[in-house]
C-alpha cells in the first residue's frame, strides 16, 4: 500500500528511533506523521546478541531521554559514571600511574554520563515508538529508490509501494543509501583498527568508575555497567584485533586479563565478542534537497570518548526543532531555508569533534618517545588546572556548544 506522512525517517537504530520520538512521538508538543522505513526488524536490535555495546549516556543527552518519555525505562539499567581515570601505558600489563581523574569533586552538578547497554536503549525507545499513535513502520524491506522532487520527497520499496513525504530523515547507518543516492560525498578515513567490544564480569565493585587507557595500539575502556560488570572497548591494530577474534575463549580471556589488570579481582567474559572497523568520516553535506542526515549517516568518529550516539542525538534534537519551529509557522518543513538552519546549527560542531577526536587518536596510538612525553605532560597538567578541568566536564556531560531545547530537557 502507497502511503503519505510529513517525514519518513529510514532506519530504526538509535538515532532513527531517536528521530522518529522527536518529530512524532507521544511527548512532542504538536506531532508530526512520522514513517519509519527500515530493512531489519528493530525488536531483533534488543537482543543480547545483536549489538554487544552499551553507550556512554551523557547528562544533556539523559535530558533528552527525559523529555522523550523513554529514561524511566531505562533508568533501572543505567550506571552512574561518577569518577574517570586516565592512563598511558607503553605496552599491556605494563605499569599504569593515573595521569588524568575527574572524581566526584569534579561532577558537583551530578554525574557527568550514565552508561546503558545498546539492548535496552533499543528496546525502551521501540516501546515508546511503537505506543505513538503518529509513529508507523514499514519494516523487512530495503529502499529501492529514493526521489527528491521540488515539492515532495519519496522512496520506493523491494515490494513496489511508493511513500511519500515533505522530507526524508536519513538515520540509515554508516553506508546511507539515502546519502549515497543524493550524491553526497564523504570526507575521512578508515583507522587501520577495530573497536573489540564485550562484557565481563569482576569480583570487585567499580564504584562507578571508568577507565581509559592509552596504549599504543589504541585506547582500552573500561566502562561501569550495572553489578559487578563492565562493559570493554579495545581497540587493536586491525591484524592484532582479528588474531584476538579468532582465539579461543581461552587465550581470548588471557589477552583480555592482561590488558584489564587485577585491581577488580578475577574477571570472566560473559558476553559474545562483536568487532567493529574504526574511522572517521563525516558527510561533506549533512542536507540536500528533502534530505537531512542524522547520527553515521552524517558521521563516524572514534570510539574513544563515546560520542558518537551522543552526537546523533544533537543532529536530532537540533533537526526536531528546525521542522517543529517551521511547521508552528505553518511553513513548509523540507525546505531549503529549514534544511539549511539544521546544517548551520550542527556540521561545523560536528567537524570540530571529530577532528579533535581523530588528533587525541593520533597523539595517543604510537610509541614516538617526545610525542609520549608530551601528552604525559599535557594529561598531568590538566590534572593540576581546575578550570580546565571543569571545562572537560562541561564537555563530557553534553552541555558545551549551543544546547538544542530537547537536550536542555525541554519538549518540543
Ligand atoms: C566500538 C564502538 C563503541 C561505541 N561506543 C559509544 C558510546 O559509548 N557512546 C556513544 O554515544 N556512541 C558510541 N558509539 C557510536 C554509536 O554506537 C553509533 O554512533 C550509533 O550506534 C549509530 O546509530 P545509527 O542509528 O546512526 O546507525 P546504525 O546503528 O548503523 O543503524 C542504521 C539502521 O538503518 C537501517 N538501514 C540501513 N540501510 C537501509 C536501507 N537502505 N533501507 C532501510 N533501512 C536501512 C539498518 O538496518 C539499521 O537498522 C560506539 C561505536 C563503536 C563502533
């Protein structure tokens, strides 16, 4: 059946299902038809073994969840991340002295993220979809062609239907077809390194700390998760990380005990093990015609300060309010002039981070001995410098930059 709505969103990932509540969901002030197009069916994205990551909720994000009607749901499954260390070590198992920690003194306003596994993310925000009366889905089957006419945007599926909108939200992934079909070309680079991703469980408690640390490799993140569990990720040299993917669980947990250290007692794995390429790319446009891209459609970063979703979540939150302000006006929401507001508000930030990202990457995976001593130096000194200090805070808890109303927790 050919259907007609305001917006279709393609993909219902985090940042599709983020979409879909911003501009249709229960909570929104005046919700818009929302379809929601995707190849997967999202109730398999809640399965343990789909997507072994869990996600670094920052405070203005948690906001948005709030305003979204989905953080009770996961409240429950949420670690509060209340102290952070940093350190650069030579090689795994080495001696690692604290360089860099951002304690409880440092997050007087509260807890700078909260980490929560994908799997409930996924879930709490599919139930909350899947009870908006202005949100439908067109699940298990791929967009065949997209049309960005003059006046209205549409996609056709595998099955021959036709659906159309005044504007297509491409929330479909680091390999968007939607991107690739409006001809928007990437600017970045592949990492020669793979994000391990998996969860373990300690004899000790976390007390909610996290840890990053540096190796030469790449970063090895040890992240609170609810319990006695953390969730990793490890990143390796590409050859490195697919060795340690085809170990047995064996040398698998020995080469993951070397890097995890003692200070948490023993540690077993309790989950599967996921890997998954690094890069940076961010889309040299993030609009064209009846098009706006949000979360990889728009960019990919590294891992290593867990921004990506978070950043997903600004291109959606400053989208939602572009296309709400407009449709109060009675203005047409795929227009140029609306497109270019979102694009304005949101890629230059978006370079910004990921360049900044992609430097702290550089500096911190080789073994160069003055670029060692550097950094070594630099982390030690912000150590020392309160006000620097309370500005990565700011910038760890979300709430740098110019804050769209749904992350401050306001509805829109
Ligand atoms: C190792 C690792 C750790 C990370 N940790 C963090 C963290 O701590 N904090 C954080 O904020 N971020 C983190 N990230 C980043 C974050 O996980 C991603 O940015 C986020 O999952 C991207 O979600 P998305 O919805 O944009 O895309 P995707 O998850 O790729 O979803 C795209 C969806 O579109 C659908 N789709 C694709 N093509 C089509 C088509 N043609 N037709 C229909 N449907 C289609 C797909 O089926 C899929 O459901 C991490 C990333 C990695 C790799």
């Amino acid at each position: 059946m050919n259907t007609a709505s305001d917006i279709i969103v393609i993909g219902a990932a985090l940042n599709g299902l983020a979409a879909a509540l911003a501009l249709g969901g229960r909570h929104a002030k005046r919700p818009l038809d929302v379809t929601v197009i995707d190849l997967k069916d999202p109730r398999s994205f809640v399965s343990g073994s789909f997507d072994g990551r869990a996600s670094a909720i920052t405070a203005s994000a948690r906001r948005m969840f709030e305003a979204l009607g989905v953080w009770s749901a996961v409240a429950g499954d949420a670690q509060a991340m209340v102290d952070i260390i940093v350190t650069d070590s030579a090689k795994p198992g080495a001696a690692r002295p604290v360089l860099l920690q951002f304690g409880p003194e440092d997050m007087k306003g509260g807890p700078s993220a909260h980490m929560v596994e994908n799997r409930h993310l996924y879930g709490a925000m599919l139930e909350e979809a899947l009870a908006s009366p202005h949100i439908s889905f067109l699940i298990g089957q791929p967009v065949e062609s997209f049309s960005f006419g003059p006046g209205l945007a549409a996609v056709k599926l595998a099955d021959a239907t036709e659906h159309r909108a005044s504007l297509i939200v491409a929330a479909d992934g680091r390999n968007s077809a939607a991107r690739e079909a409006a001809g928007i070309k990437l600017v970045g680079w592949p990492y020669d390194q793979k994000g391990l991703v998996a969860t373990v469980e300690h004899d000790l408690p976390h007390n909610g700390r996290a840890e990053e640390h540096f190796t030469p490799s790449g970063p090895f993140a040890i992240l609170p998760l609810p319990g006695n569990r953390s969730s990793l990720v490890w990143s390796e040299r590409t050859g490195e990380a697919d060795r340690m993917m085809a170990l047995d669980e064996e040398g698998f947990a020995a080469e993951l005990r070397l890097r995890f250290g003692t200070h948490l007692g023993d540690v077993r794995l309790i989950s599967g093990r996921h890997a998954y390429p690094l890069s940076m790319f961010i889309a040299g446009s993030f609009t064209a015609n009846r098009l706006a891209l949000v979360g990889d459609a728009a960019h990919v970063l590294h891992p290593l300060a867990g921004l990506g979703f978070n950043l997903g979540l600004r291109d959606v939150a400053a989208l939602a309010e572009c296309i709400h302000d407009a449709a109060a006006l009675g203005l047409d929401i795929g227009s140029a002039q609306i497109l270019e507001r979102y694009q304005m508000w949101r890629r230059f930030d978006t370079v910004a981070t990921g360049a900044a990202m992609d430097g702290m990457n550089r500096l911190f995976s080789n073994t160069n001995p003055v670029l060692t001593l550097l950094r070594r130096a630099g982390l030690m000194a912000v150590n020392r410098m309160g006000g620097l200090k309370s500005m990565f805070v700011g910038e760890a808890s979300g709430f740098s930059g110019s804050l769209p109303k749904l992350l401050r927790g306001e509805q829109v």
